[in-house]
C-alpha cells in the first residue's frame, strides 16, 4: 500500500482530543494532503462538528484505519486491517480519546470487530474498552443525500453524550 500511495495520513487535529474519528482509508484528495478528511468530504465533517458546537481543529483528532490510500481507491482486504490492527489500537491510545466514531464499515471492522454500517449506526458500541458510535462517512453523504438525516440523529446522539460527559454524568 506504502509503495502505491504518495502520502502517509496519520492524524490531523489536536491529540487529546476528546473526540477521535476514524475513516476507513485515504481516498484521492487524503494522499495528495497527507490529512484524513480532506477535499469536499473533510468540509462537510467540518460543518457537521460545527453543527453540534465542535471545532473540528481543536476539539477533534481524525485519524485512518489504513494510512495508505489504496490502489484504485479500491475497499482495504480483511488482511489489510488485521495487519493495521494493532497499530491502531496504539494510535487510539496515544490520542487518549474519551469516544471515537467510526465512519464507514472498514473502521468499525477494525474497532469493533463487525461490518454492517447500515445496522450498527444509531447505537453506541464498544471498542478498545472506550464508548464508539458508528456512523456515514461524510463522502457517502455526498453521494447519498438522503442519508444526512440519519447522520443527523448520530450527531444529536454525540451531541448529548458529550455534554453528559461534562455535566459528570455517564449515559
């Protein structure tokens, strides 16, 4: 994957953030940045954060399952996530979230061990012993506009679980 890609897409944000998102792997407009969440997709992420009262610079750190983009954007192998497993768990811990959403099915394969975005979205899970919210990928709300409402309730639910988290209660 390293060989075919021309950037590394580590993480962008702030580490320590209480939010961490994950995408599945870099697309096109994520290589040529060396950032997750780039282009068309990383503005609409940008504007939903905002919509729910968060700066995505300071308040969330973003980061990819896969760090490579993949040759012909093509989706990541079931040995492609297991061999970046671990390395994300230790990604995950270094950025000390207090929740991670997942977009997209490869990150909630890589986190929370299932596929099935359609299913697991609207739920609260649990990966690496932290709360995680599966959700559309902003890049699949461009391509599927009708699927913003649904984002919308996951945003809502962050929303709330957020400020529970900083009232001291636990939802």
């Amino acid at each position: 994957l390293r060989r075919g890609a021309r950037n590394l897409v580590f993480g962008g944000g702030r580490a320590g953030a209480r939010v961490m998102i994950l995408e599945d792997a870099p697309g096109r407009a994520e290589d040529l940045q060396g950032l997750p969440f780039a282009g068309p997709a990383g503005q609409l992420l940008g504007k939903m954060c905002a919509a729910i009262g968060l700066d995505r610079a300071e308040e969330v750190y973003a980061a990819s399952v896969i760090p490579w983009r993949p040759p012909q954007d093509r989706e990541a192998s079931a040995a492609e996530i297991a061999m970046m497993q671990p390395f994300l768990h230790r990604h995950i811990i270094l950025a000390a979230p207090q929740v991670v959403i997942c977009m997209g099915n490869i990150s909630c394969q890589a986190v929370l061990g299932k596929r099935g975005l359609s299913k697991l979205r609207g739920a609260w899970q649990e990966g690496f012993a932290l709360p995680v919210l599966p959700m559309v990928h902003p890049q699949g709300l461009l391509r599927q506009p009708n699927r913003k409402k649904q984002a919308w309730q996951d945003l809502l639910m962050l929303k709330a679980w957020l400020r529970a988290q900083s009232e001291g209660g636990k939802t």
